[in-house]
C-alpha cells in the first residue's frame, strides 16, 4: 500500500519535467488578450492561471480531475481529496492510511482555545475561524524548515505537511467555534490516537454535536464537504490563498488569506445570506411563499439595489451542478420542509426574474441557493457558521492547488497593472 504523499511524490517529476517542457517550446505563444472591459472588469474570463485540481467551464460547472462533481458525489470528501492531489482514487489500504493520518494530527494546542475564548462574544464565526487557524501559523512545517534551509524542489513536502495538518484540524477547530458560539455546551473531544474508526465529515458531525439518529446529517456533511471543495483558481478564495502561498508565506498565512475573501457577501458568505433571504421571505408572507409572493420579493430585493443571493455566477453560464445535487438531497430527503420547499419555488420564479435584467449574465443558482436550508433541516440552524463549514471544505481544493504550486516551482504572481493614463495611451495608439 502506497501512503498519498508516496503516490504523489512519485508523480512530481514527470509533472515537473512536462512543465519546464511545455514553457521551454511553447513558452512565446499566445493563449488570450486582454481587453479594457476586463481591466476594469475584475479580470473576468481571462486565462491566466494554472490550475489542474479542477476546472469551471461555464456550459458544465465543477469537473475535478476530468470527472464532473455528480459524478464523484458520493464519494468521500477524503478521497476527493486524494482524487484533487493525484488524479486517482485511493484503494481502501491508502484511504484508511490518510484517515488514520488525519485522525493523528488533529490536535489542536490549549492555546488556540484561549485565543477565541478571548475574543468577543458576538464575533463572526468566520472571524473565529480564520483568527485560531493563523494562531496555528507557528506550528508550519514549512516555515520551520524555510528558516532551517530548505531546497526549492523540496517546497512541498512541507507545504503538504502542513496542509494534512491544516485538514485535520479544521473540522475540529470550527466545531469547538460552533460549540462555544451559540452556547452549545463544552467542546466534544476528538477521538484518541489510532481510534480513527470514523470518516472526516462523520467525525465532523460528532465533533459538533448535532444529533443524527438516520444518519442523513451525516450522509449531507460528507456531500456537503465534497461539493465546496474547490472551483478552479480564478475565484477569490482561492486565487488568493495563490498569490499569498507564491510569496512563500506558508499554508496557516495563505488559507487564511483565501478564507478572508470566502467571508464576502459575493463570495461564501452568499450562503448565509441565501438562507437568510429565503426566511425573510418566509417570515413575510407568514410561511411558504406563492410563487407570485416570490416575484415580489425579489423584486423588492432588487429594487433595494440588492443583489439575490445564491443566484449568478463569475464563470457559469448554467444551473450549477453542485446545486442541483443538493437539490437532489432535498427533494429525496426532505422534499416537505417548508425551506426546502421556498427554495424549489425560488428555484422556479427568481430566473425568470433575472433573465428580464440585461445586465445579469446568469440567472441561474449557483451552491449557495440551496446549501442552507439543508442544514437548516438537519437542525444546523445557526446561518452565520455556513461560511465557516464552507471553508473547511474549501481548505481540500487550495492545499491541493498549492502543493501542486509548490511542487512546479511555480513563481511569485505578480500581473503588471496599469494606470488611466497609460490605459488613454494604449487605446488611442491602437485608433
Ligand atoms: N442579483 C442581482 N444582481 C445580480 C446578480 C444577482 N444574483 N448577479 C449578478 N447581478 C448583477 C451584478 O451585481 C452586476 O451589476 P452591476 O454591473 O450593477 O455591478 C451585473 O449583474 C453583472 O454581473 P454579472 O457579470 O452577471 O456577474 P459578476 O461576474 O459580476 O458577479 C456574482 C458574479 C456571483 C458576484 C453575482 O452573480 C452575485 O452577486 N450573485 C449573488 C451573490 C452570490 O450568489 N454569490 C455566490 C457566488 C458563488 C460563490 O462564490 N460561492
């Protein structure tokens, strides 16, 4: 049996050398331009970013080494993550090993503990989250070993160090917030060293303490945990994790860089404000709104100069298909929870909606419309920790990209920006 690290360790240089290849013949050729709607558009659409973990392609969504995301739904989160870093699935012997490993480091110092106990009461979770797991920053494999003299062909080693580090405490870390946040009793301890019968997203749901006597909170943490776990490069989250990992700053200072971008409202946090728009809508009409009640709040919504959350995308042009797996989850498990069901009539107004606006280039949901009134179901009531199990997620598909990132020898991002004046040049030279 071949451990992850062995299986990847083993790919690296023949990735590596493929790479150098590939720049050294075709490194002058040109792939894209850039327009001046891009410069002042976010930089949307330009192809500038190596990313092999997972790509977005705007008629599809979410494709994870060459496998679209329902297609490796049921898969578990920890093979999703071996699938991330190597493209293959683990056999049983290597899946056990990795959660075993994780099981063995996710320890989390009594200091961490003392640091979100110190901070206010009504913190956001995010905040929380984000504050323990830079706490953590000197505990980096990486930046010990930087200090001590370390080869840049090695960078990886313990950058994935770290970031096995970094997933197996997330779930512990954000469930101690969870518990001590919104006042739901002492932290639960994890399992003992080598007692690691349970799966990262099972031990999740004991860690929280949320009740799950059918087993379907668990069955939904698993999936939930493989649906958010990466999207390409380009979006915040991780493109920033990207950048901050290029300057060689180490796992605990780049995933929280990346995790400060998902705490945005046009970002993930668009997932507390999905449920949240739904139960205002709720609240409002008195219970599950008709589909005509459901016109009328978008419509106010919008007129606020609001934006309906959950709704549009930077890339997909389509339904997006880790919401229509979720979707699926809801309509087989709780098809008459009257979130669930505000959300299939939201599902079925609020595009119609959209499309009407000319300026939307997508009217279509994305994760966030549907991820929330899940949880909610399950008794995960508390909308303000959806960003922070988001993130834990999350943190699979940027250690993937940045050991991979590591491992290429890929260099400090630094794109040239430009001024207005020299924009007014460049436009006039080319009339
Ligand atoms: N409701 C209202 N207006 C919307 C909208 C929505 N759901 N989606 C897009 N628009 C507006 C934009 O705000 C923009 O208006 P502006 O020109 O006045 O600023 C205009 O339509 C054009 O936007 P776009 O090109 O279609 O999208 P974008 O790439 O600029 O933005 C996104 C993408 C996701 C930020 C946007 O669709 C949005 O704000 N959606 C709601 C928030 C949300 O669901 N975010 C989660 C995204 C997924 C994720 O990261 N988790």
């Amino acid at each position: 049996m071949a451990t992850l690290k062995e299986v990847l360790a083993a790919k690296i240089p023949a990735e590596r050398q493929r790479a150098k290849d590939f720049v050294k013949e075709h490194g002058a050729k040109v792939i894209d331009q850039v327009n001046v709607e891009q410069v002042y558009g976010g930089m949307r659409g330009i192809s500038c970013l190596l990313c092999d973990t997972s790509s977005v392609p705007a008629d599809k969504g979410l494709i994870v080494r060459g496998k679209p995301i329902a297609d490796v739904a049921n898969l578990l989160p920890e093979e999703i993550f071996w699938l991330l870093l190597t493209g293959e699935l683990p056999d049983a012997a290597g899946l056990a090993s990795l959660q075993a490993d994780l099981a063995k480091r996710s320890a989390v110092p009594d200091y961490v503990w003392a640091v979100i106990d110190a901070m206010p009461a009504d913190t956001h979770p995010m905040t929380l989250y984000n504050t323990a797991m830079l706490a953590l920053q000197n505990t980096s494999v990486f930046h010990k070993r930087y200090n001590q003299g370390l080869r840049k062909d090695d960078y990886w080693d313990p950058t994935f160090e770290d970031c096995l580090d970094i997933i197996a405490r997330a779930p512990v870390i954000s469930a101690g917030i969870y518990r001590k946040r919104f006042n739901k009793g002492a932290r639960i301890a994890t399992a003992a060293t080598g007692q690691a019968s349970q799966d990262w997203a099972a031990n999740y749901v004991r860690l929280l303490g949320i009740s799950d006597t059918n087993g379907e909170f668990t069955k939904l943490m698993r999936l939930y945990m493989v649906l958010h776990c990466d999207h390409e490069n380009g979006n915040v989250s991780a493109m920033a994790t990207y950048t901050v990992n290029s300057a060689l700053s180490d796992m605990y200072y780049s995933y929280t860089a990346g995790m400060n971008g998902l705490a945005g409202p046009l970002h993930g946090l668009a997932n507390q404000e999905g449920l949240n728009w739904i139960l205002e809508a709720t609240t409002k009409f008195g219970g599950a709104p008709t589909h005509d009640q459901m016109r009328a709040h978008a419509a106010e919504t919008l007129n606020a100069g609001k934006v309906i959350p959950g709704y549009g995308h930077g890339v997909l042009r389509v339904t997006d298909p880790r919401f229509e797996c979720f979707y699926e989850f809801g309509k087989k498990h709780c098809p008459n929870d009257p979130v669930f069901k505000t959300v299939i009539t939201v599902f079925e107004t609020v595009p119609d909606v959209l499309m009407n606006i000319k300026k939307i280039k997508n009217p279509w949901p994305n994760v966030d419309a549907v991820s929330g009134s899940l949880l909610y179901h399950y008794g995960l009531t508390e909308s303000i920790f959806y960003t922070v199990l988001f993130g834990v997620s999350r943190a699979l598909g940027v250690c993937a990209q940045n050991v991979w990132a590591r491992a290429l020898g890929m260099p400090l991002v630094r794109p040239k920006s430009v001024t207005s004046e020299w924009l007014d040049a460049a436009v006039n030279a080319k009339a």
